[in-house]
C-alpha cells in the first residue's frame, strides 16, 4: 500500500509487515573419513517457505508448501507465512510447491585443497566459458552455465556479495571446482530450490552429492562480501548433460555499502560481523529482485560512501568511494574493467549513511568530531553525477534512490535532522536527474526488542520490511 506518492517519490509510512523468517540454520562441516570428502549435512527447506505467493502485478506461483499459508501484507505482497491461516488472508491453497526437497541429498565438499577440477565421477561433456579477455561478456554464447552478479570470465573470482553461477543438467550429479581461495568465505547453494548454508568454504569443490536422475538445478552466492574473502571458481561438470542457458527477463543492480551487503544480518546485537554472520541473499534488495522474478547483482561494500567513506580518528579512510568501485568487474580488478555490456531494467542506489558519520574516539573512548558534517549541496551533487553516470550506462533502465534505515531524526544532537536532511537531498537529486529516476523512502530501522543485527545493522526483519516497501515502489513505475 502507497500511502503518499510525491511524483516519483514513495514512502510507506504504514504498513502491515511480514512475519520475521527464521534465519536459515548454519552448520559446520563434519569431517567424515568415507571416500575422502567432508560432507555438509544439512536439513531441508522448500524454496516456496516465506516466498511470495500473491500481490498486484505479481506473476508467481501463489501456492504455499504444507503448515504455510498466503499471508496478504499489502496489496503488492503477500507472502508465505508458518501457519493455517485465516479466510480473511489466505489468498491459495496450502500445499507443497513443485520444487519439494525430494530431488536433494547431501551437499559435499572434497577436502583436496589442491585439486583444481572435479572427481573423475563428473565425466560429462561442460562447454568451456574462460575468456582471456576481460571485456568479455559475463555470459559467453552457448554457454552451459550463467555467472550471477558481476563475475570476470577471465577470472572467474567470485568477489562481489551475492555473486555466483548458475546452471542446470539432466543426470544425478554435478561440480564446481574451487581452484583458490582468499579469506572467510560463506555461501549459499540452491538444488532445486532447497537452499543450503557453508559458512566457511574450504576444500576443492562443491557437488551436489548423489541425486535421483533427472532434470536439476543448481545456483551458488556468495553470503559474505569482497573485504572478507574470495573464491576463484573452475567450469561445472555433471555425470549427465548440461541444459543451454536460460537468460532471465528482468535484471536489478543494486548499489550500496553494509545495508545492500548484508552486514551482520545473521546476528542479534551484541555481535562481531563475520562472513558467516553476512547474508546478502537475504537483503533487501535481492528479496526484492526475487519478488519481482528478476535476477540481480550487488555492488556493495561495507563502510563506503558516495563522497566520503565511513569516519576515522583522522577523518576518512582515503579510500575510493562507490562510484568508482561500482566501475569494477571483480571487486578486487582495477577501476574502469567492467564493460556494462549486461543490460540492466532496474537500479536501487543505497548510499549515505557512511557519509554523514563524523564522530570517531579516541584511544580513551572519548567520542570527537572528527570531520566536518556532510554538506548537503555536496551529497546532492554527488547524487546527481552518479545517477547521470549510471543512466549513462543503462539508459533504459529505471534508478531508486533510497533513504538509509540506520539514519533517523534526533540523534546525534550535533545534527539532529539528518534524516531529514537525507529526505529532501535525494528528492532534489532525483528532480535534477529528471526521467526515470525516483526516491523511495526507508523508515529508520525499529531496534525495539532488540530487533537488530551486528553493530546496530539492519536485522532480517527490516531488510524484509524494506523488500516490501521497494517492490511496492519499483511496481507502481514498472507495471
């Protein structure tokens, strides 16, 4: 429900909100001496629990796996929620979706960290994506598999949150090998719809374990973000035949910094981020790319800004800011490698709250200012060059600039307003890039019942609150 519509401006002031989802439970791998692999045991999950299942221009199944039933939360959403329900808000049937966990067993990871390709089980025939150069596209033609995010097929390092592969087969296994890593790194990978959770990636590979013949699936993000770690992927192989790739029909870049990456969503404050505790397909943006059926890449990175980075003792960190790593194919390749080539409908730009923090500490604890506060002639400024570069860019597609969660009026008391500040920032922004740009606004974060993630980010509970507030906003222009 839009309660007020400012042109190209939303803001949801009232909304009924979604059940909070459990998040999904995390395991370690158990080691186990059988045919020298540790194997990741793992439960189940259907693929339609807490998905959307109804709304105002939604196209989906409206189905609901058993004990689930559709719960309305606006007339552009309504989700699958644990229960019976009511007739007054179960809008389908209750029954198990088409891609139950039948089809899955136990995801495997060989221990052979040297290893650089699959076990001599994967004997099928992958055609090869590796490109030598690094304006290639992200999806080769005739490719057997699909890169998720921003993924260097000359590289083939998973950097980005949510980055990943994709494809589908016909036989009862598959792998992708694992050919070097750096750092922590979590992900998630999806058989057939059921999602499992590695909190730490070690070892040569990822398979699917042994599953009944048939057609399958497979997708693989990354939870975590660039600054924790990366994974350098091999092509996947299958013990039957791979399927031609599927492009999708709607793609959504989502640009930001910890809120866009997942920061600490996994948590409950009081705690310390790690990868693990990271979940960037769980955020708000990639919730709503999943609304909308669209397939979607993060460019986000912890502590960034739009003009200046988060605030240290000597005032910023001198590092660059979003606009110019958003310019990078890997997060870790140089300025100006990405070649915009993958078309893009939909852009969310979250970025401002690294900005308008000044207060550091010193080695007592004693909070200072550290830097000036945030100009807001200069953060319009800055808006409006991005916004002109990223329409540059995707010319055709429709740009969201959103408020931050995490800023509020009242504190701090040296600038008491900043979120009304943000507000009227972005909305002069958005007049001055003119067409196809529009302000969507993000209520400050409920931290009542300590309804919060690591270092006071945004819990699950809002990044789902503002997935419903930006598919209401992105339908309203998009149809």
């Amino acid at each position: 429900m839009i309660c007020y519509k400012f042109s190209t401006s939303f803001t949801v002031p009232s909304l009924r909100l979604p059940l909070r989802q459990p998040h999904i439970m995390h395991y370690s791998v158990v080691l186990a001496i059988l045919t020298g692999t540790s194997v990741l045991a793992l439960p189940q999950q259907d693929s339609r629990a807490w998905a959307q299942c109804g709304g105002t221009g939604y196209s989906g199944l409206t189905t609901c796996p058993a004990n689930y039933h559709c719960e309305k939360a606006n007339d552009f959403y309504s989700q699958c929620i644990p229960g019976a329900g009511s007739a007054s808000s179960t809008t389908s049937a209750s029954k198990t979706s088409a891609t139950s966990s039948s089809k899955t067993s136990a995801l495997t990871v060989s221990s052979s960290t040297k290893m650089s390709t699959t076990t001599a089980s994967s004997t099928t025939k992958p055609t090869s994506a590796t490109s030598t150069s690094t304006k290639a596209s992200a999806t080769p033609s005739g490719s057997t598999f699909r890169y998720l995010g921003r993924v260097n097929p000359a590289t083939k390092e998973l950097t980005w949150p949510a980055s990943g592969i994709t494809f589908t087969f016909t036989g009862t296994s598959a792998s992708v090998p694992i050919t070097s890593i750096t750092g922590a790194n979590a992900i998630i990978v999806s058989v057939d719809g059921v999602v499992k959770t590695i909190d730490n990636v070690t070892g040569s590979s990822i398979t699917t374990g042994t599953l009944s013949q048939g057609l399958h699936t497979v997708e693989i993000r990354k939870k975590s973000e660039a600054s924790f770690g990366s994974i350098v992927i091999g092509n996947p192989t299958t013990s039957g035949t791979f399927s031609p790739v599927t492009q999708p029909k709607k793609r959504i870049e989502i640009i930001g910094d910890s809120i866009s990456v997942g920061y600490g969503l996994d948590g409950t404050y009081p705690c310390t981020n790690t990868a693990s505790l990271e979940n960037a397909p769980q955020t708000y943006g990639a919730l709503t790319a999943k609304n909308l059926s669209a397939d979607y890449s993060i460019v986000a990175w912890s502590g960034k800004g739009i003009i200046r980075n988060y605030v240290t003792a000597t005032g910023d960190d001198g590092q660059p800011t979003v606009p110019e790593l958003w310019t990078r194919y890997g997060a870790n390749d140089a300025d100006n490698t990405y070649d915009f080539k993958t078309p893009v409908d939909i852009v969310v730009v979250n970025l401002g709250t690294n900005d308008f923090g000044f207060t550091s500490y010193d080695a007592n604890g004693v909070a200072f200012q550290a830097r000036p506060l945030l100009d807001m002639t200069d953060y319009t400024n800055a808006l409006v060059k991005f916004g002109k570069a990223i329409q540059g860019k995707y010319p055709s597609a429709e740009l969201f600039i959103t408020s931050s969660p995490l800023i509020g009026d009242g504190y701090p008391p040296e600038d008491p307003m900043q979120k009304t500040k943000q507000q009227g920032a972005i909305k002069a922004a958005v007049a001055q890039i003119g067409a196809r740009a529009h302000f969507v606004d993000f209520p400050s974060q409920d931290s009542s019942n300590n309804n919060i993630g690591c270092d006071y980010h945004p819990s699950a509970l809002t990044q789902q609150r503002d997935a419903v507030i930006l598919t209401s906003a992105i339908r309203a222009v998009t149809g």
